[in-house]
C-alpha cells in the first residue's frame, strides 16, 4: 500500500511537518476513528475524524475526535448557517475524492470551509486521516488549521 495521498502530497508541497501512522483498517468497526485510536494506542480525543457535511446546503467538513458527537446547531452556527446536516457518502466520496472510512482535511478533490473542534489546541500533536483507509498522519494542530484553512469552534454536542 502507497502511503502517498493527495493530503500528504499537499502538506509536503505546504513544508508541513507530519508523520504517518499505518493500522489495520477494519471496515466493521463501529466507529472507525475510535478503532483507529485503540489500534494505534493513542488517545481517543487526539484522534480526530473528517467528517463531511452541510450547511444549508452547501458542503462543509469537519474535524472533531473520534469520541464525540457533532452538534449540528453549532456547526450550523459557526458557518454562519441555519441548519446543518451529514453529507450523503457517495456526495462526501464524489466531492473530496477519497472514500469514507479513508476521508482526510488536506488535498481534498474540492476546497469547502473547514472547522477544527477546539480541543484541539490542547495538544501539541494530533492524529487525523491522510487520505487513506488505514492512515492517520500526526500534526500540530496549528499547521492543520493552516493546511486547511480551518477555522476553530466548539462543536461538540
């Protein structure tokens, strides 16, 4: 398996410190970023899943751990929105070129407004998709804010 993804590709073309971490994906894991984290041995809420939704219609991705659940009225609210929403996963997969399960903020086949849970500033590092079922990659959070031009908010619910 090539360890090369559109995302890695982006940030090394950035000059954005990050390093892979391969697992065994498992496609029948309840929730994928929690499977990731036990697998890896990191922490779940340094674990961070991509998620791909919308905001009164129009495509957004979000980044939040894998312990938590979006609040769909504060992502709403933080685009400046009125109701918010999961994508469909074939639109999710169409939009950002890489399949679900495998959906990283960075290199996405289509740039859309991105928001970074805001526990992430209280870690130096953490752990979110490269673009590829079964690849998470380590960054600082403020080169992934950068990366992705995400901004932060409290999305939890």
């Amino acid at each position: 398996m090539s360890h090369t993804t559109q995302g890695t590709l982006l940030l090394e073309k950035l000059g954005v410190a990050f390093a892979l971490h391969p697992y065994d994906y498992d496609p029948d894991a309840p929730r994928i970023g929690l499977h990731a984290a036990e697998t890896l041995g990191i922490d779940p809420g340094q674990t961070f899943k991509t998620l791909m939704a919308e905001v009164d219609g129009k495509p957004v991705c979000v980044v939040v751990p894998s312990d938590i659940e979006v609040s769909m009225k504060k992502l709403a609210a933080c685009f400046g929105g009125k109701s918010a929403a999961m994508m469909k996963v074939p639109d999710a997969e169409r939009l950002t070129g890489y399949k679900v399960g495998g959906i990283g903020p960075f290199g996405q086949k289509r740039k859309v407004p991105t928001a970074l849970d805001e526990t992430a500033e209280l870690y130096d590092i953490i752990y979110i998709n490269a673009g590829q079922r079964g690849l998470l990659l380590s960054i600082a959070p403020a080169d992934a804010m950068k990366a992705a031009e995400m901004k932060i908010a409290d999305l939890s619910a």
